[in-house]
C-alpha cells in the first residue's frame, strides 16, 4: 500500500470513529459551523457508515457446538459421553418388533448411535461383544465412520423400564472402527425413550 493511500484510508478511519463518538446531526452542524478558506468549497459532513463500510455482525457461536443436554418431547432423554465429550440424540426413535427392541438416536453433525438389544421382554441386564451375539451398538462419527460391537467392541446395557409405552436404562459401550484400527469409547448413556406407533 503506498503513503497517499494510507493517508487516506487512516482519515476515513477517522471520520468513521468521528461519526460513532457524535450523532450525526452534531456531527452535520459542527461542519456546517467551520468557515471554509476563500475559494475552498465548502466542509462536508463525514461519510455515514454503509453496508459496505459498517463493522460485521458478531459471529454466532461454533456451529459445531451443540448443548450437552437436548430436550425431546414426552421426557425423553438420550445422552452419553462419546470419548470424554458430552453427547445428546437430537431425534430418537425406539421400535419393538416381535420382542426385538432398537433405539436410533440421531445427533449433531450427523452423528448418531444405533442399539440394538435382542429380544428383550422384561428389564434385566444384557451384554454385547462377542461373548453375546445378536444384541449390538453402532457408532457413526460426523466423518461418517462406523465403529460396532460386532465384530470386535464390547459394552453392556442396563433395561430398568420396560413396559408397553417406554424403554429406559443405562448403557456403557467399547465400539471398533468396521475396517479400521480405532475405537470410540461411550459412555454414562442414559436412554428413556417412548416406542414408536
């Protein structure tokens, strides 16, 4: 930038901060009061800030950031902690087929957590892994990576409701990335959720 163009761009600076600290009336009035030297045209009030030259909005938050907690109608909840970070379901559905209960909860970013339990007819404690075929849970990261206790993770859930309407309990899981190396660690879940009609 060459010294005629700074000059210029430090006085609109000024100009601007001139017009932010008075109110433009003041601003127009002190102008019109400053005699002008013989043969100068006449003062001109400061330029008015325009869409062009006014500050930015602020910038919202992190759109990444999603709160830790989410409310779902009917006092559902669906939340855990996903490798330390807190998690919630933005949408979750629960459906039952002959015994056979699933929860898909979809969160931020297009993450969600899919748990598959089995056959479950009364509350009581289930495994998942190898040791337990059948009843699994699936991560899918923002990325769109898969990590599943089946095959290779392990985890348990805990059903302490179970009833015509609703499936509530705890769940604490080890999945393994599907055709990778890593692994996700989730865990304090906590589900309560009505089944779908």
């Amino acid at each position: 930038m060459n010294r005629l163009a700074w000059i210029i761009l430090s006085l609109l600076a000024a100009c601007g901060q001139r017009a932010a600290d008075h109110p433009a009336d003041t601003v127009r009035q002190e102008a019109k009061n400053i005699p002008s030297p013989a043969g100068a045209p006449a003062a001109q009030p400061p330029p008015q800030p325009t869409a062009d030259t006014a500050a930015p909005p602020p910038v919202s938050s992190d759109s990444t950031t999603t709160p830790a907690t989410v409310s779902l109608p009917n006092n559902q909840a669906f939340t855990a902690t996903v490798d330390g970070v807190e998690w919630s379901g933005i949408q979750v559905i629960a459906s039952r087929v002959d015994s056979a209960i699933a929860i898909t909860a979809v969160g931020p970013n297009g993450t969600s957590l899919i748990i598959n339990f089995g056959k479950q007819k009364a509350p009581g404690t289930l495994s998942f892994g190898a040791a337990n075929p059948g009843p699994f849970a699936t991560w899918i990261s923002a990325q769109g990576v898969s990590f599943s206790t089946e095959p290779g993770g392990t985890g348990n859930a805990r059903i302490t409701r179970l009833d015509s309407k609703r499936v509530a309990g705890t769940f604490s899981v080890t999945a393994a990335e599907q055709g990778g190396n890593g692994k996700v660690q989730i865990r304090e879940g906590n589900f309560d959720v009505m089944f779908g009609k």
